[in-house]
C-alpha cells in the first residue's frame, strides 16, 4: 500500500482576516482565561497534558471533532475559539479569582470585612 501526501491546492482563495492570534494563541489566552493549567484542560478533554502544548504552539492543526471538543472544554463558541468572532459578552469568570472568592468566603465576617475593604483601597488608588 502505498501513502500519498496530500497535494497543495491550487484554488486562489482570498486570505481570511482571523485576527492576529493562531489557533494554538487563541486556545492558550482562553485556557488561562479561564484559570486552567494545560493539565487541567487536558483532563477536562480526557487527553494527555503534551497534546494541549502541541495544540497551544500549533504544531497540530485542529480538525473538526478537536475543535469542538476545545470549545466544550473551554466554554466558548467554536467560532470563538477560531476566532471567527470574539464576544466578550459571554466571558466565563477567571477559575482563579473564583478560587480565591471561595477561601474568602471561608473567613470570618471580620477577617472577610478587612480584606474587602483592603481591596476597595487597592481598587480605587488602580483606577486613579
């Protein structure tokens, strides 16, 4: 049996715009993002770690069953995740700061009150 590789197309095909971000650019900003380490969304697609790192520095090209299943890991559109279009209006809070608002709920109310009012502090001297 002999293997073949595939011929270059000869069709003349305007470029796309898809922005200035790869593939394996956009999955990386959307993973941390949402607060994942490549393990985690590894786990999350039931793959091994070393895959995401491929995908991330676009080594591999996605196919079709991949992207959906970055999409669904990853919570976002598959158009968003080939950057066909980026709404912001469906942003998935940060794992990491909602990690860090769980152990803040997990203060005492005067513990919690001294931090809040340390964050508003720090809040309104970044907006200055």
């Amino acid at each position: 049996m002999t293997i073949t590789m595939p011929r270059p197309s000869k069709l003349k095909l305007p470029p796309l715009d898809l922005g200035n971000e790869t593939v394996g650019q956009r999955i990386a900003r959307l993973r941390k993002e949402r607060g994942y380490t490549q393990i985690e969304l590894a786990e999350r697609m039931s793959i091994i770690q070393g895959l995401i790192s491929d995908y991330e520095r676009d080594k591999l090209r996605l196919h079709g069953e991949m992207v959906v299943r970055f999409a669904q890991a990853l919570e976002v559109t598959a158009d968003e995740l080939l950057g066909l279009n980026s709404s912001k209006n469906g942003v998935k809070p940060n794992l990491k700061i909602l990690r860090r608002l769980k152990k803040i709920e997990s203060l005492p109310a005067s513990s919690q009150k001294t931090l809040l009012k340390t964050i508003d502090t720090f809040l309104i001297a970044a907006e200055k």
